[in-house]
C-alpha cells in the first residue's frame, strides 16, 4: 500500500475547507461538508446564505 499523501483515497479530507485547520476528535458537518468546529460551521452557513441572497437577484422572470 502507498504511504505517499500523494495517493489518499478519494474523499478523505485532511483540513477544514473553511480555515484550513486540522481536524480534531470531532467532525461538524454541514451540507456534507466536513469542519473542524462549531464556529467554522457558523461561518460555512452565513457564506451560503449570503451566496443564497445574492443569487436571488440573477434568477429569471
């Protein structure tokens, strides 16, 4: 088996996609979207509602 970081397995996620950060015992998902914590979390779901109301604007008539 190849110990290179080079060949994860697809999905394994090493850092928080937020801040970057490792992760710790515990995982908080959101939207299948693993996190390294509470606060990371709370900042992931203020982003897509922001996204959510600024795509507002653009749908069609």
């Amino acid at each position: 088996m190849r110990s290179n970081s080079k060949y994860t397995p697809a999905g394994a996620a090493k850092r928080c996609p937020i801040c970057e950060g490792k992760f710790g015992l515990v995982r908080h998902y959101s939207w299948r979207t693993a996190l390294c914590s509470k606060k990371c979390a709370d900042r992931f779901r203020i982003r897509r509602e922001c996204d959510r109301r600024w795509l507002h604007w653009f749908q069609p008539a």
